[in-house]
C-alpha cells in the first residue's frame, strides 16, 4: 500500500516526466541511509571518472597531434586500442579523388602440358559491377578487396617490401583475395603464378571547374607470385575449371 | 508491505546554500532514474536493426566475411588478434559449426534486443556478436560497423528497455495483476537464461589469446550483478541493497547515455573540423568526388544529375561542413539542434541511396537519434500504437481482445548493479578506415 508514496518522498518529484517510478521502490540517493548513501557516492564518482577518462582519451585519440597527446600516446592508445578504436577523418581534409583499380592476371597451365599467360583481369571493376544497381551492396563487393588492397599498399614500402607482421599478413590476405577471385573464372587450367597491379585514375575535375586533369591510369605492378596452398580459402580449388565453382 | 530496510529519510536535509541544494537536486535526478527512456530506446532499436538487417542481407556471404571461407583466414586473424587483443568468441574454435552457431545468436540477439525481450542480456550478446564478428574480419568494415562497434559497446550499460519493449510490456501487465490484488507472475526464463549464459561464459576462461581483460571482467561483472538483481529482486524487492542497486543501474546507464552523446559529438566534430581544412571543401567540389567513385556508385545516372549542377555541390558541401562543425555546439539549443538534427538524418538518408551506404547511415541516424526530443519521440509512439490499434481492431470485433492493450507504458527493464568498466591495454589495430562522407 505504501508504495506509491515512494515518490514523495523524491525531493524533485519531476513532473510529467514521462516513466512512471518501477515496480520496486526508486528511491534516488535520498532514499538511502548513510552507509549506502556512502556506496552509492562511491559508484557515482566511478562512473563520473570512468565516463571523463574515456571521453579524454577518445578526445586525444581522435584530435591532431598535439602536446598532451604526444607526451601520453602510448597511454591513450593503449586504452583506445583496439575496441574504441576510430577515425571519422571521413572524406577529409580532401575527399578521394582517385578510383584504384586492382587487376591480376595470371599463369596457366594446360591440359597439354603448355603454358599460357592470361590478360589482365579487373577484379575492382567486377566489384562495381556487382555494386550498380544494388541498393544494398555487400561488403564482400564494396570492402573485401578495397580494404585489402589499402591494407596491403599501407603495410609495404615503395619497393613493395613487407614491413613487420602486418606487412607479411596482408600479402598473404591479398594472395588468398585473388585467388579466391579467380576461381569464379575459367581459365583453363590450373593458376601457377599470378600477378597483381594497380590501375590508378584521377577523378576527372567537374565540367564547370577550370582544372585540367590528366585520367590515364598510373600503374604499378607487382612481382610474380607462385601460387601455395596458403594461398587457396576454403573451397578454393585452383581446378582452373571457373563457372562451376564460381560463389 | 513495510519497508524491509530500515531509515528511509525524507530528502536530504537541507542544503542552506542555493547552490548546495542545487547539486542535491542534481544528484537526485541522475540517481534516482535513468534518463532519456525514450531516446534510449530508440538508440537500441537503431543500432539494433542496422544490425540485424546487415547479417541478414549478408546471410549469403556469412562465411566469406566472418567464417571458414574467408580470404583473411582463421590463422591470419589469431596472428592479427594475438597482437592487438581484440575480443572475438570466434576466436575460440576453428570449426565452422562454432561460427555457424555465433552467427546464429548475433542475429538472434540483435532481433530480440530491437524488441527489448530480456533487454539487458540481449544487448549482453549483441555486443558479444559484434565484437566476435568485427573483430574476426576486421578489414571487412567500414564506417558503419565502427559506429555500431562502439555503440554496442556503451549499450550494454544502459537501461534501454525501459519503453518501447516487451520487457516493458511484461512488467506493466505484472503490475496490473498486482494492482488488482493478484500475485506477480514468476519468473521462469531469467533464471534459465542465466544460467545457460553462465556456462557460456566459462568459454572466457578457455580464450587464450583473445579479449582485453576489462571485456572479460565486464562480462562476468554483467552476468553476476543480473543473478544479484535477479534475487535482490524476488527476495527482498523493497529492501534497501535493491534501492542501492537501483541506483547504481541508474549511475552507469546516465553515465552510458552522456558518452553515447559525447560520442556523436565528436564524430562530427572530427569529420567537420578536418574537412574545414581541406581544399576541396573549401572551393565547393568535394561532394562532386566521392559521387565519382566506382565503389560508391550504385546509382551512376542518379549522381551524375546531382553532380552536374555546381552551385547545388557547392551548397551540400558547405552545407555538410557547416553542419558538422555546427552541431557539437548546438545541443544546447533545443530549436537550433533540432534543425540541425533534421539536416543531418536527411544527408544520411541521401548517403544510403547516392554512395550505396545503406547500414552505414541507418547506424548513423540511430546514433543521431540520442538527440530527438521527448516530445517528437513521444508522438512517434503514439503514432504507431495507432496504427497498430487500427490494424488489430479488425480482429478484435471477432475475438473482443485487448487490442492495444500494451502501449507500452515507461517502466524500468531488466537492470542491473554493472558499474563502469576501465577499458585498458594492447596494441593498435587496422581500424575502420573508411571512405566515407562522414
């Protein structure tokens, strides 16, 4: 019966808020005695330290390099890393103004024991096929091979030489990429060795702007790979074969 | 039907100084309730459904993304993950049988976590099967998946099933049967689930590599503070621990909702400010770009007649700096952010359609909605409890039902003494880079 008074006893009963108070008693800090107003004081300034904390260190982790961030980055990072980590530098300070293209080609090996060198097959232009026309394109076509390629450029030096793990994990992951991409083709034979290489072409500049910009492709193309089982994802069986195994 | 636990003095006595009685007030508020039920809410059925509606459009792709089929394999990513310390159960086994059975409860639990069925626990496991996917393919995301990585995060310490849920729904009919003199229903499926949930967990103790310890610790802190809610709840509900415990849930889901909204403040703070910089944004071309990239062009045709008009890009390009260089400082004003609010979700909407960004700006607007007003939220619900009186009424004339019975009224979900959780540690990782507008 006496439930209902609970909420007098609220020295701020804030009116038409709009929950009514729970079933049990809600009875704020006020409502406590000492020994719990102690404990919950207690988690009110945990809470309160936490929340600014991870807002500082989200702030720094997301602001430019600037005093404080450089003298404690490793602390911010190891807080921010990798669960809070973010970049919303999205399309700044320029929007990408280029579009990649990533082509491979490949070596094959015939029936008749000759080998055959393919032409070069635009792997990023059969994600933007894939990608027209749907209103709700997968991350298979719009990020598996684009972040793989920007993981794999990033994580190599102009000589496309590996720099530490993540260099030597991303050429395995952009490999096991290409592969993957060209079972869906026939061939005609199983793949020995392929290569990779990128296309680069700069947006063209708007009709109304005077800018001139020069839109042949820049290449850059990269050594030979022959192909390991490594190299092969599940259900990737090299059979040179292509339409029945394409999926 | 007296209280249990003893002195429960009137207000605090009182703070001779405006000021003193001010913070009074204040500590009142923020302990005594969880705030923004409705805005909450909706964050949760936001992220809730982008999610869900992103696994199922994936559903075909599943094991390319996340699973034995990957191009970044089960190997490749524990050389990654050893490094970083990600949190992944995927982590845990190899098999495809493991992946097909978190697949399965990421998509489970974020369609009852829309609902608000159990909402504490579920928003437990959506975040469980955010992080074990995300993090097992990180380079696989994009934007959208960061903003839902993070939200899943904060959601877990909130009360967001105090409306709009079925957890809502459920207590307000048990406190009608209270109220007309009846015994509350006994609670079945929480202890079940909780115990079931109870020897998944052991899998942390397994998990060698993976998982920085505060995700851990949080999880076993989640899970032991429901168990104590749980009995706080059945055997001494009017007892003082259960007042304190009401008012720790309250502490971390006030202290969850700022950092939600600090957080939107800061993505577009960040993507503002470094825009400001940049040429392009300056002479009024940059939004002419991205609608030029191959990978964001579902809809050539459609971008080009958008791109083609230069004082059009020029206005959404300003347009889109100035908004997001704006709004951090506009929550304060109610009428200006709301404008702001508006311009926003509807850029984000364009984004969905123009850069084939569906899951990225439905992310995005959910995370936009912490700001709506009560009000406008309010008349959302009302809105749709209408229109589903009207649908259902059909059917009553034949079966007389309650139609409509459970507009569902504000009350207090599951909750919960989860306190904060210090985050620590590890190496950095590939985040969500990302080419996106935002």
């Amino acid at each position: 019966m006496d439930s209902y008074d609970d909420k007098g006893e609220n020295p701020a009963p804030p009116p038409g808020r709009p929950p009514s108070p729970p079933p049990g008693p809600s009875r704020g800090i006020a409502g406590l005695s000492f020994p719990y107003q102690v404990v919950a004081a207690l988690a009110l300034a945990v809470v309160a330290l936490v929340a600014v904390v991870h807002v500082a260190m989200v702030f720094l982790h997301v602001a430019p390099d600037n005093t404080v961030s450089k003298r404690y980055g490793e602390q911010v990072g190891d807080w921010v890393f990798p669960e809070f980590e973010q970049n919303w530098k999205l399309f700044a300070p320029n929007p990408l103004q280029q579009n990649v293209a990533v082509e491979v080609r490949a070596e094959i090996s015939k029936a008749d024991g000759s080998r055959h060198t393919t032409g070069w097959i635009n792997l990023s232009a059969e994600d933007g096929a894939a990608i027209r026309g749907n209103p709700l394109p997968s991350h298979v076509d719009q990020n598996e091979l684009r972040r793989g390629w920007d993981f794999y450029v990033n994580s190599h030096d102009d000589k496309a030489r590996p720099n530490g793990l993540r260099g030597q994990l991303s050429e395995s992951y952009i490999r096991r990429i290409a592969m993957l991409r060209l079972e869906s083709h026939d061939l005609g034979g199983p793949v020995d060795r392929f290569q990779l290489r990128s296309a680069t072409r700069l947006v063209e500049a708007p009709p109304w702007s005077e800018e001139k910009t020069n839109t042949k492709p820049a290449y850059r193309v990269f050594p030979w790979w022959t192909v390991t089982p490594d190299d092969l994802s599940e259900g990737v069986r090299n059979h040179g074969g292509g339409t029945e195994a394409s999926g | 039907m007296s209280h249990v636990a003893g002195p429960v003095g009137p207000a605090r006595p009182d703070h001779e100084s405006p000021l003193g009685r001010k913070a009074a007030l204040a500590l009142q508020h923020v302990t005594a309730r969880a705030l923004g039920p409705h805005q909450s809410a909706v964050v949760r059925i936001g992220f809730a459904a982008a999610w869900l509606l992103f696994l199922l459009r994936e559903l075909p792709n599943r094991r390319e993304l996340y699973g034995p089929g990957s191009p970044w394999s089960w190997d490749l990513a524990q050389q990654l993950i050893a490094g970083n310390g990600a949190f992944t159960t995927l982590m845990w086994s190899d098999s495809g049988f493991w992946f097909e059975i978190v697949y399965a409860v990421a998509v489970l639990s974020s369609a009852l976590l829309m609902l608000g069925w159990r909402t504490r626990t579920m928003s437990v496991l959506f975040m469980v099967g955010v992080l074990s996917l995300q993090n097992r393919s990180i380079f696989m995301g994009d934007g959208g998946d960061n903003v839902i990585h993070l939200m899943a995060i904060y959601l877990v310490l909130t009360r967001c099933g105090q409306v709009w849920s079925l957890d809502a729904r459920r207590e307000a009919r048990a406190a009608r049967v209270v109220a007309s003199g009846g015994k509350a229903p006994v609670d079945r499926v929480g202890p079940v689930l909780w115990a079931v949930l109870g020897v998944g967990l052991l899998g942390t103790l397994l998990d060698s590599p993976g998982g920085e310890w505060w995700v851990t610790t949080l999880l076993w802190t989640l899970w032991l503070s429901q168990g104590l809610w749980w009995a706080v709840n059945r055997y001494a509900p009017r007892s003082e621990p259960r007042a304190l415990l009401d008012v720790i849930a309250n502490l971390a889901h006030n202290g969850a909702l700022v950092v939600i909204m600090v957080e939107v403040c800061l993505i577009y703070a960040t993507a503002g400010w470094y825009k400001v910089q940049g040429s392009r944004w300056q002479d009024g071309t940059a939004l002419y770009y991205p609608l030029h990239l191959d990978y964001f062009a579902p809809w050539p045709a459609l971008s080009d007649i958008l791109a083609s008009s230069g004082v059009i890009v020029l206005l959404l390009t300003y347009g889109t700096v100035i908004v997001q260089v704006a709004f951090p400082f506009t929550v304060f004003n109610r009428r200006i952010k709301n404008v702001l609010l508006v311009a926003m979700i509807l850029e984000h909407a364009g984004i969905a359609v123009l850069l084939g960004l569906p899951f990225f700006s439905l992310a995005m607007i959910a995370a936009d909605a912490v700001f709506l007003p009560t009000a406008f939220l309010l008349w959302v619900g009302a809105t749709a409890t209408r229109g589903r009186q009207r649908l259902t009424a059909r059917s009553a004339y034949e079966d007389a039902g309650d139609a409509g019975a459970g507009a569902a009224k504000g009350e207090h979900g599951d909750g919960d003494g989860g306190g904060g959780t210090v985050p620590d540690q590890r190496r950095k990782d590939a985040g969500a880079d990302t080419p996106l507008v935002r």
